[in-house]
C-alpha cells in the first residue's frame, strides 16, 4: 500500500477532524450527562447502540482467525460498498469491476465521477477467471491505471469463484491499487477462513474483504456487514462511517448468530440447500433448451433460454426471477438468475421451466 492514498476532500476532511474542539476521552465508568437518550423507561433500547461493535468484533475475529484491529462494522455490506469510492475515488478517476456482476459494484463508483471499465469474463468460459483472463485483467490495469479494482466472489450472478491465486498475484503487483473483493456469499463457498480472500491478509495490505450477514446468516433485515482488511484501512474506514451506524438488536442478533450451535444450524442448511441445488439443477439440465454456469457455490444458478426471453416467460405465469438481461457483461444475453427456494417450490418452478422449454 505504498501510495494508497485517500482522495482530497476525504484528506481535508480528515486534517480538520484533527483540529476538531472535541476532545476524545474515554467514558469508561464515567456517569454520562452528554448523550441526551431519552429516559422514559428502562430498555435496552434507550441508550445508543455500541459505536465500536467491539463485543460482534471480538466475535468476527475468532470466525474469521484475524485480529479485531481487521475489522469495521457496518449496516450492511452496501453501507461499506458506498464508502469506498467516497473515500479513495476523485472526479474522473478510474475503477476496474470485473462483470457480470453485483450492479453496486458499479454504481458506487459512478456516483462520485469515476470512470467504470467494465472487464468482461466470456460465457463460453463459465464466467471463469482462468489464467489468460488474467493475464488481460493485467494489461487492463497497467493500460486503465485505476485507483480500485472490484471482484465478486463467489460472483453474483454467476456462482463462479475466483481461485485465490490470483487474488494474490494481483494484490502482490499492484500494491498501490486497492482491491476489493465481495465475498456476500462467501458462506455458500466455504466456512474455512483459509479458503477466503481473507488469509491473504498478512501478505497484502491494499485488500479489502466484504462480508455480510444477509445471506446464509440469514439476518438481511438486520442490516450487517463487515469490512476486512489492514488496519491502516479499517482505521481510515472507521474515520468515515456513520456513528452508532449499527443498532443494539443488529449486534446482538450478529453475536447470537456466531455462536457454536448458530454455525452447526447454517452448516446444516448450507449443506440441505446443495443438496437442492444438485437435484434442481440435475433436473434443469435434462431440458434441451437451455444454458446454465456449472458448479455454482452459492444458493442460485445463473440461466437462460435459448430462443425465448426465460425472465417474461416465468414473470406471466406468476414467477419473478432476478433479471439479468441488460447487465454488464451479458447485455442482450437473456440470463436470469433463479434462487433455491423450498423443494416444494423449486418443483414448481421447474415444472415450469419444462413447460416453457
């Protein structure tokens, strides 16, 4: 992270957060006449929520095998998407997103003047990142020059996963590039943190990990997230997020969710829901009419037809998918993505997926 730097109002902001008249002292055992909470009634929800999160930290660090001083946590994992590029990113300068991808990964950017360069993986190749889409994702960088490079793993909509070999490689040769990688459905992949973005840690300090909790901990309306990273990062990170971003009952459900027994309980559905996956896309496979990616690792597939708009096809019989039709990457392409639901459903929906076939 040699030249790394913050963009130039974020630097101003932060000279004058140095001269602020607050002085920082710590609270601890202090009787507290500051915070005007209102005091009607006892309840845990009176004072305001934990502005550190230190309590969920202290058990994000032991999930994820890293230090306390890697984390930052958030309401939810686009709270920290949208920071980023306030953070780093000038009018015109440039970020690379790799796609078909979350449609935030791109949107952030623009919101501030960025320059997006769409890097595009190839249908015919699964939307794999294999060793000669990276030997081009190099020379993009080094012809782009931008400030921030975006990937997806395992990438939403596609269900690919980009071998940690070349999150790596492009970390190590481009120091000064800060990479950021969304790892939302990490969980779906793997629990082992050492088959995460994550382990490569201690080796780079431009890498910046998303995690969230909406997905397999199945706690989307709680609104968490997390940010990875070096604690230079994190540090500058926590200088720019809301305070008491986080709310009491958000960081006690994300503590509870991390306990033994709570991970046992998402193993297990993580384990029932490939089981799914395996029999629906088994069954998918058997209709002619039809392209799909191979070997999602998350809890949805990636899906066309090949002559018939698959998305107003399911939509007039009653079933909404995630559209994909003018995504970047796959503009004009007709993919759909389609979530496992419950197997009652997941027949259903197949029985009209033969119908259209």
């Amino acid at each position: 992270m040699k030249n790394l730097t913050l963009n130039n109002s974020s630097k101003t902001y932060l000279e004058e957060k140095k001269v602020s008249s607050r002085i920082s002292l710590s609270k601890e055992g202090k009787i507290r006449f500051d915070l005007a909470e209102g005091l009607w009634e006892k309840s845990d929800l009176a004072p305001l929520p934990d502005r550190s999160s230190a309590s969920l930290k202290n058990k994000l660090s032991n999930f994820f095998k890293t230090d306390a001083s890697n984390l930052s946590i958030h309401a939810g994992a686009d709270e920290i998407i949208e920071i980023i590029p306030r953070m780093y990113l000038d009018l015109n300068d440039r970020a690379i997103v790799i796609v078909p991808t979350f449609d935030r990964l791109l949107a952030t950017n623009k919101k501030v003047g960025a320059e997006v360069i769409n890097f595009e993986l190839s249908t015919t190749k699964n939307f794999r990142l294999e060793e000669e889409e990276y030997q081009g994702l190099e020379i993009a960088i080094k012809t782009k020059k931008p400030k921030i490079i975006w990937m997806c793993t395992p990438n939403n909509p596609t269900g690919q996963t980009i071998d940690l070999k070349f999150i790596d490689k492009i970390s190590g040769n481009f120091p000064d590039i800060l990479i950021v990688i969304d790892e939302a459905y990490q969980e779906y992949s793997s629990l082992n943190p050492e088959e995460s973005a994550v382990s490569l840690l201690s080796k780079h300090d431009n890498l910046l990990i998303i995690r969230s909790f909406s997905k397999a901990f199945a706690l989307a309306g709680a609104r968490l997230g997390c940010a990875i990273s070096s604690p230079e990062i994190i540090s500058e990170i926590e200088n720019f997020r809301t305070m008491f971003n986080v709310s009491t009952p958000a960081q006690k459900m994300g503590i509870e969710s991390l306990t033994p027994s709570n991970i046992n309980l998402m193993e297990n559905k993580i384990s029932k829901i490939r089981e799914q996956m395996k029999r629906f896309v088994s069954k998918v496979r058997s209709l002619s009419n039809y392209e799909l990616t191979e070997d999602s690792k998350t809890n949805f597939i990636f899906i066309k037809h090949n002559s018939k708009d698959l998305f107003e096809e399911l939509y007039k019989r009653g079933f909404v998918v995630s559209d994909w039709r003018s995504a970047p990457g796959v503009t004009g392409q007709g993919f759909v993505r389609i979530s496992i639901n419950t197997p009652s459903l997941n027949r259903k929906i197949f029985d009209i997926l033969e119908k259209i076939n």
